[in-house]
C-alpha cells in the first residue's frame, strides 16, 4: 500500500464563523471514517503560531527556511491501495472542508 498526502494551505479555506464548527465537525467525521477503515496513519494542522527553523547537520538553527517551503494549513497521511482511493478520500476531505486539497504521493521506502 501507498501512503498519500492530501492538504491544503490556510488561505484556501475561507469560512465564516457560522460555517466554521460544521466544516470542523464534517472534517472530523472524515477522519474518523479514515480512521475505522485502517487507512489513516497521521494528521492535523500546522502550528503557524510557531516559526519554522532549518537545523544543519552541525546542530546549526536558523530562522531562514528553504525559498517557497512555508508550509502551513492542514493535512492527513492515508495509506491506500490505489491512486484512485485516494482521490476518493481527497474529495471527501476537499467537500468536508469546504476547499481544494493538493494529493501527493510518497515514494516507497521499505525501511519505513
């Protein structure tokens, strides 16, 4: 099986404060589908209260993260069997939140 990325960036989900608990319900509800199907290994939303820091292999920190890799907004990590399932979970996440939602494939690492 596949382990699939599908997120969204904050902007994208643009609710007003009557949608907002019912887009958090719907959510809720679809990861909790994932979930008692066995497909769901991780999610959740990015602390965008908290700076990202790139760390060196020396130990190094800075506050100067790799150019275009602010990452923020949501995301769940579903293994699948196939592409087209995760489509189908995509969508599902995609009309519960109410926005899009960007499907990644992770590369197959047997050490994993």
């Amino acid at each position: 099986m596949t382990k699939y990325l599908i997120s969204f960036p904050s902007a994208a989900m643009v609710l007003t404060d009557e949608e907002f608990p019912i887009v958090v319900a719907e959510s809720h509800a679809v990861i909790e589908e994932a979930k008692a199907a066995g497909v769901y290994v991780f999610g959740g939303g990015i602390n965008e209260q908290v700076d990202p820091v790139l760390v060196s292999g020396d130990g190094g920190m800075s506050t100067e993260i790799y150019p275009d890799s602010r990452i923020n907004g949501g995301f769940a990590v579903l293994e699948l069997p196939t592409r087209e399932d995760a489509i189908l979970w995509a969508r599902k996440i995609a009309a519960a939140c109410r926005c899009a939602q960007e499907l990644r494939e992770f590369m197959y690492d047997p050490a994993s």
